[in-house]
C-alpha cells in the first residue's frame, strides 16, 4: 500500500508538472502571436511614418518654391514702386527750361510765335 501512495504522490507532482508545462506552453504561443502582431503593426507604423514624412518633404519643397516667387514678386513690386520725385532737380529742370522766355511787352509778333511754339514744346516732354 505504501508503494501505491507513494506512486500516486509522484503521478499528482508529475501531473501537476504537465499541466504547468502546458499552461506555460500555451503562454509562449499567445506571445508568439502577439510579437508577430507586434512586428506587423510596427512594420505600418513605419509605413505610414515614411509616407508622412515624404508628404512632408514635398509640402515643404512646395513651401520654399512659393517663397522663391513671393520674394521674386516682392522685388518685381519694388521695380515698379513710384518713388518720391527729387524736388531740387525738379525745379532746376524746370528753371532751366523757362529761363529763356522773356515777357511779352518787348516782343514782336514772330518772337511771341517762336516763344509760343518754345513753350509748347517744352510742355509736351
């Protein structure tokens, strides 16, 4: 009878052994399983990662050739800008081109003609 408990001792611990072995092998299948989810979520994160990240490059390539133009822009505005008239040289221009007329009480007619005809000239510069 002492064998036979003494065996049924060792059958409960081998038993038991068995069952840890198994719940511990049924543990490595289901982490097993969840690397290889792991490993496939990973590889579409860096999917979507690159993709974005070439998004972002041409939307930056695009930024800076907007900024080009913009600036190209600003300097074709600045061509163009009206500046301010130099007010000195305006009114030598302007001296010097009337300086030559003389009043009209002293003047014939052909002088007051050629005078007139100076005049209109000059204005229509």
């Amino acid at each position: 009878m002492n064998f036979l408990i003494a065996n049924k001792l060792w059958l409960i611990v081998i038993g038991g052994l068995i069952g840890v072995m198994l719940g511990l092998g049924a543990e490595i299948y289901s982490l097993k399983n969840g690397i290889k989810d792991a490993k496939t979520e990973l590889k579409e994160a860096q999917n979507e990662l690159a993709l974005k990240e070439a998004i972002s490059a041409v939307v930056k390539a695009n930024l800076e050739a907007c900024n080009a133009k913009i600036e190209l822009q600003n300097v074709k505005f600045k061509e163009l800008e009206i500046k301010k008239p130099d007010v000195k040289k305006t009114q030598e221009k302007a001296r010097s081109k009337f300086d030559g007329i003389k009043p009209l009480v002293t003047q014939s007619c052909e002088e007051k003609l050629e005078r007139c005809e100076r005049i209109f000239d000059e204005l229509a510069r």
